[in-house]
C-alpha cells in the first residue's frame, strides 16, 4: 500500500479484481490508491489504512464478490461477517 498525500478520496482495490493496471491508470491521480495484499484479511487492512485519518470525504472500494458477498484481500466479508 502507498503513503498518504493529501487527498481526501481513497480508493481501495482487491488484487483480484481483473486488469489492475488499466484500472489503476484510469483513477484520478489526485486520490489516494491502496492495493490489498492478497494474503491478508482486508477489511483489517482498510481499518489499518483508516487508523487515525482525518479529513476523508470518499472511501471507495474495488473488489469482486457474489451475492451477498465480498471479497476483501484473503478475508471473505457477508452479512454474517459484519
């Protein structure tokens, strides 16, 4: 994952979501982008991410899921899960 700048819009992107360079080339490079490592539960990387953070207007996440799933690095997020 990358550094902060000074951006108010984060975008969070599942290494499994298909043709990542050309998505990621595609993002206004104003915003704030983190790719998840694959090996570890995500949503305990975007906590992570978020820890002390202020100012964030938009957190938006790229990822692959299925109904009533998603997923989220190696971690699968449902309803049950939340």
């Amino acid at each position: 994952m990358s550094k902060f700048s000074n951006s108010n819009t984060i975008v969070v992107i599942d290494p499994s979501v298909e043709d990542l360079q050309t998505l990621l080339a595609a993002i206004d490079p104003g915003w704030d982008v983190h790719v998840l490592d694959g090996a570890r539960d995500g949503v305990a990387q975007i906590a992570e991410l978020m820890a002390g953070q202020r100012g964030v207007t938009a957190l938006h996440i790229l990822t692959h899921g299925a109904p009533g799933q998603l997923t989220l690095g190696s971690g699968l997020l449902t309803a049950a899960s939340m």
